[in-house]
C-alpha cells in the first residue's frame, strides 16, 4: 500500500505554502454526474472541509472545470 500522507508531508517539508484545492470536473463526469442530493452533501462537506482548514490558516480553494486546465 502507497504512503498515503507522503505527498502531503513532502510538501509541508518544503516549506513552501501549501494550497488546499478541490476541482469539480463536472464536464467529465459524463453519465456519473452528481444529482441533488449528491451536490448538497458535497456543498456542505467542503464548506465544513473549508472552516476547519481556515481555522489553521489556511482556507480551501474550490474551481470548476478540466482539472488539467484548471491546474494551469
């Protein structure tokens, strides 16, 4: 099994700002695209994701979009 926090800890390590991200691909999702209730669960669980990292200074970005035009 792959270390699951490597990337994270490798990242603090550098001492370089870390950005939380959440990119929502809605475009590829195709036929797996979230309904209501999915997209309420969602709305609320990063907003919820969103107070606990700003309470450690750090508050989550969220876009939508390609994730690999997003990234860019």
């Amino acid at each position: 099994m792959a270390d699951r926090g490597g990337a994270l800890s490798a990242a603090v390590k550098s001492g370089r700002p870390v950005v939380p991200l959440y990119v929502l691909d809605e475009d590829g999702a195709g036929r797996w695209a979230p309904g209501g209730a999915s997209r309420w669960w969602l709305h609320h669980s990063l907003a919820r994701l969103d107070k606990a990292l700003r309470q450690r200074g750090s508050p989550l970005v969220v876009r939508s979009g390609a994730p690999e035009r997003t990234l860019a």
